[in-house]
C-alpha cells in the first residue's frame, strides 16, 4: 500500500511538472500548448500568437541589437526595450556636454530622434522545420541562400534543437535605421544598479524607447535623413488595467541560453569551477574600474557600458551557484542518470561516452573562458587591429582611459599566468623577461606610446610593445578558439553525444515536457503573476510601487539620487491617470514578478495579458532565479517585470513627452 502510494505520488508530480511554469515554447508549434494555456487564463488562440498567413503577435516583437528583445507598440514603428539593452546606444550618444545616461534624452518630435548607427533590429518572417531537408542532402548554406533571396533585407540562420535532434530555419527582416527616442535618467532607467540587480523587491524604471525607419516603399534601408517611420504589419496594444496575483502572463521573446539536459558532469563544472572563477575575475575587474569611476565623471562615462555588461553576468553567477547548491541540482542529475542507466542498459554508454568526452574537453574550455575573462579585457592592444579604420580608432580613444587599461591588464595578467595551462610560449617568455605577469604588465604600459589618441597618432604602432603583446596574444587564442562554443556541451566531441541521449530520454521519460534549449530564437514562455516565500516567514508580495523608490532615494548615492521632477511628482501627488489605489495608499505601480520561465535576451521582452495586450517590460530575473538556465524551481524563480504604468508615468510626468504616449492609441 505504501509504495502504491509513493507511486502515485511520484506520476503526479511528473504530472504537475508538466504543467508548471515552466519552458520555452517554439511560437510555431504553440497550438501544443494552447489548450494549457486557456486553461490558466488564456483568450487568445495559437494563431493568434504565431501565424505565416496573417498578421500576428509576432509580427511586433524584435530581436534587438543581436541580444535583447524589444516590442512595438505604435503604428509608426515606436520601440520599447530595456534601459540596459539600449545603454550601448545610448552612451556612444553621450558625452560630457551631453549626458543621456545621467540626464535622459527625450526627443519632442521625430525631428529629434537620434540616429543610433550599428544598431540593428530583426522581425521574423517565419520559422519551418528543415530536419528532412538536411537528411536528404541539403546543404544548411543553400537553405539560408534560397530564404535571403524572398525579400528585401531578408536574413536567415538554421539553427539546431535537442542538439541537434531536429533544425529550423529563421527567416528575419533586418532593420538598420533604428534612432533613440526616450530614455530615462540613469537613476530611473538603472535605479539600484549593481545593488539591486537580480534583486526583489524591485523598483527599476528599466526602459529605453527606440524607432524603427524604413525607405519610402516600408522597406528595411541603411540611414537616409529622407526615411520614414516604419509601418508594422502588427503593434502590441497597451494596458493600463494593471495586474493581481494569479493574472495569467505572457512572454514573447528572443531567450537566449539554457542547458535543460545536461548531465551532472557540466552541472558540476559550472558550479565548482567556471562560475566560481569568473566571479573573483570580474570582481577584480569591476573594483578597479568602480574606484576610477568614482573618481571622474568623465571615466564614470567612458566606462558605464563596459562596467554594466561586466556586472551583469558577474552577479548573475553568485545567483547561479547559490540556486545549484540549494536545490541539489547536481545530485539530482546523478539520481535521474542513474535510473535512465538502471532502466535503459542497453543505452548507459551515452552517459560513459559523455563523462569521456566532459574530461577530455574540460581543461581546454576552461581555458577558453579564462582568455574571455582576462586577456580579452586588455583594450589597449585593440588599436593593433583597428590601425587602419580611422573612425573606429576615434570611437575606440573617445571611451577609453590608459590608466585604467594599466590597472586591469596588471589584475589580469596576473591571473592569467596563475591559471591557465593553455600555450602561451610568447607570452610566457614576456613574463619571464620581465620578472612575472605584474612586472611585464607595468613594463608594457611604462613604455608603449599608445595609450592616447595623439600618441597613436604620433608613433610607429609596428614598433609599439602593445604590438609584441597582441600577437602573444593571437597564438594563445588561436589554441583556444577551438573550444569557442556557447557552453561547454557544445564543443561537438561532447554534443555529438547528446544527440542520442536526449533522444533517448524523450523516448524513456514520457511525463517530462520536452522543450528546446533556449538559443537566442523566438520562444513563448506562459505563467502567473505570483508572489513567493523568500525565507522563512518572509513573503515577497508581487508588486512593487512608488513608496519604494522615495524609501531608497538618496541625493548622496549617485545609483540611488531620483531626479527632481520625481521628487516633485510624489511630494505632489500629481500621478495623472498612472495613480492606483493599493493596500491603502494611492501611489504609482513599478514593477511585478510572475513565474515565466525567462533567461538572458528576454530582456525587453513583451509582458502580455490574457487577451493579448501590453502590461509591462521584462527586464530581470530574482536572484534565487537564476539557477533556471539549469534547472527552473516553480516556487522560486520569478521573472522581474517593469510595469506598463510607471514606463508611461515617467513618460509623461518626468520625460514631458506626452506625445508618445498619444502615439500608443492611449
């Protein structure tokens, strides 16, 4: 009777697992999911969500800057992404005179929308299974070039699920005329910054508005002052009704990195050995970096782009190897591949032939990373590539400070010779010459002439010892760039392996709801906005307001110093129609969380309600989250959401620019 029992209990587990909030789901294939989706709330149908025939939702979301998600929300091609997945764009259009970060920008009028150049935006077409196609001898190159040819600025990629199990063909439209419209001040757009990142409660004002233009034809161009605003085949309506707990969500967006299938031998290194070493390599990096900042505005400028993408992954790894440790993944793993041994004896060598494949390949990738996370933060032996392209030197001097390139480059070296195994003969002959990694790092400094502009300019960079270095530089990364591969799972001597082990554990795991790893392609994630247990005792209610912001304000903290016309506006109580009544207080809603399963390049996803319609911007996740990449806990991992009401609040009560939110249709 027990064990029936225990039985029975197990099935509805698996069962529930299911169903939970958790996957990304091909948009293509949604109408899979349909049927649990109305049944958490859901209105719309499949079609309505993915369509080739018709204009659909897709049709308003993009794939931002190669990274990030954006969605548009206007008949004129209007634009809303995170503050932080714009922050590149904007800080190439700051300057000391004129500080978007620090102040914010808002443009009046299209005619003072600003070019973003290189800033690229992608709508996709379609997506179709080509698995047959490649069995039957197609080449993947002749696929994208057939695709390319269907349309003005037609681009494609084939792209591999379930390692490789089965592959899809993406057909995008690229736009390359995108100009900034609005961004808020620094302290609303990254309110909190490092601190509260990865953080909840929440309050960060997380939104950049941007523009897509076109020729006169609605065509994708490159930039012509002459071109004009772009007209969506669909745009996103906007919500202002708000949300309660048990609101049913959903997400539209670009996910971009989950390893859902690994096994424990890549559990193990990433929470023992590469995350454990990135983190003490940025925390060097981003000590060094915060005190200059600190320093001067003018470096506090040159470097916030660089020290944002530096943090962002770095907290996201404490966050990381906290969840694995508390939730047992890597004992899991080996209880599940245990069974699937115990019940599939036929097939355990899959697991022997990728715990080989994981020893082989695992000194080697790591070196890979280490060469990510310290000679490739050396900038100054950049100029050694760029000599010859004038433009990119002026961009690559207008952000870059020779004092600050010293202290890392000592830090970094330093490390680099303390860990790596990879050959690295030249350098290692550097550092031997002048007495180890620090005294050759303050050697080379000491003596190149490049670490302005004018002393490019001036000098012979062939006879530079920056010169001598890049190209110590260029062997160790000519061995190490065999193994430049997402993860460590990808290098093909291991991936070749899971191939048929996923296989095989979709034909032995039949309870487990399969989805693809997320790989930076169009996914639809769907769950609940929901509050959750932090610690014991602690509950962490779902929304977050204005009260929040004012608690945290603090004139003396640059990361915390609100700008005035905030201050004003809730000293005011002057909310417009962005004010709520909520647990008594009339005040202005920030953000929620919800339990869709989200990763990096979700940032700036759309956040839509049961009948479709914009409620907010995704932008974080919680840091008890962000094991989810590895292994997603539906009690714990939160998706951290700006809602749509403070983005348009600041719109209109700090920004003045009322005129988008007309735009909007509000």
């Amino acid at each position: 009777m027990k064990r029936t029992l225990l039985l029975v209990a197990l099935v509805f587990a698996t069962a529930f697992s299911a169903f939970a909030d958790k996957g990304m789901w091909l948009p293509s294939l949604i109408a899979s999911r349909i049927d649990d989706m109305k049944a958490k709330g859901f209105k719309l149908d499949a079609e309505d969500i993915y369509s080739i025939n018709q204009a659909s939702l897709k049709d308003a979301v993009v794939l931002f800057d190669g990274g990030c998600t954006g969605e548009i929300v206007s008949e004129k091609g209007l634009l809303i992404t995170n503050h932080h997945c714009g922050y590149d764009a904007i800080q190439a259009l700051s300057s000391v005179e004129h500080d978007y970060l620090t102040d914010g920008f808002w443009a009046m009028s299209h005619k003072e929308e600003l070019p973003c150049p290189g800033l690229k935006v992608h709508i996709l077409v379609r997506m179709e299974e080509v698995t047959d196609r490649i069995a039957q001898g197609e080449t993947v190159a002749n696929i994208i070039a057939e695709a390319k040819k269907e349309g003005v600025g037609y681009m494609a990629e084939v792209e591999q699920m379930y390692y490789g199990n089965q592959a899809y063909l993406f057909v995008y439209r690229e736009f390359s005329d995108v100009r900034l419209v609005a961004a808020p001040p620094t302290t609303i757009g990254k309110f909190g910054a490092d601190n509260d990142n990865w953080i909840w409660p929440r309050h960060t004002g997380d939104f950049s508005i941007f523009r897509i233009y076109v020729d006169e034809n609605n065509e994708p161009a490159a930039y012509n002052a002459n071109n004009k605003p772009y007209t969506p085949a669909r745009h996103f309506k906007v919500s202002t009704e708000g949300v309660k707990e048990g609101d049913f969500t959903m997400i539209y967006g670009f996910p971009g990195n989950t390893q859902e299938y690994i096994t424990s031998d890549a559990v193990k290194y990433v929470a023992e050995k590469s995350d454990p070493t990135k983190i003490e390599l940025r925390t060097q990096r981003l000590d060094i970096i915060g005190a200059a900042q600190n320093e001067s505005a003018e470096t506090r400028i040159k470097y916030a782009a660089k020290q944002a993408n530096i943090a962002n992954a770095w907290k996201k790894w404490q966050g990381e190897v906290k969840g694995i440790n508390r939730l047992g993944t890597y004992s899991k793993k080996l209880d599940y591949e245990a069974r699937f041994r115990q019940e599939n004896p036929e097939k355990a060598y899959l697991l022997d032939s990728l715990e080989t494949a994981y020893a082989n390949n695992m000194e080697g990738y790591f070196n890979y990373e280490l060469y990510n996370e310290t000679l490739r933060g050396i900038e100054l032996q950049q100029v050694v590539f760029l000599a010859s392209d004038a433009a990119a030197i002026e961009r690559f001097y207008k952000d870059f400070d020779v004092n600050v390139d010293r202290k890392l480059a000592v830090a970094m070296l330093t490390a680099y010779e303390e860990l790596a195994t990879a050959e690295a003969t030249k350098l290692r002959a550097l550092f031997e010459k002048h007495g180890g990694a620090e005294g050759y790092a303050n050697w080379l400094y000491d003596n190149t002439k490049l670490g302005t502009l004018e002393g490019f300019k001036a000098n012979d960079i062939t006879t530079d010892p920056i010169t001598e270095f890049a190209h110590a530089v260029i062997e160790i990364k000519s061995y190490v760039m065999q193994y430049a591969y997402r993860n460590l799972s990808n290098i093909p001597d291991i991936e070749r392996w899971y191939r048929p082990y996923v296989k095989a554990l979709m034909e032995w795991d039949k309870e487990r709801a399969f989805f693809p790893d997320a790989n930076l392609t169009l996914r639809v994630a769907y769950g609940k906005v929901a509050g959750y247990e932090y610690a014991d005792g602690e509950y962490h209610l779902p929304q977050t307001t204005l009260e929040g912001i004012i608690a945290k304000d603090n004139p003396e903290i640059y990361d915390y110093n609100v700008p005035q016309a905030l201050r004003d506006a809730y000293a005011k109580k002057d909310y417009g129609r962005w004010g709520i009544e909520l647990n008594g207080k009339y005040t202005v809603p920030v953000c929620f969380i919800a339990t869709n399963h989200t990763t990096g390049g979700n940032s700036g996803s759309p956040v839509i309600n049961a009948n479709g319609e914009l409620i907010g911007v995704n932008f974080d996740r919680t840091w008890l989250s962000t094991m989810s990449d590895i292994e997603f806990d539906e009690t714990l991992c939160r998706n951290i959401i700006c809602d749509i009401r403070y983005v348009l609040f600041v719109v209109d009560k700090v920004g003045g620019a009322g005129w988008l939110i007309d735009e909007m249709g509000l």
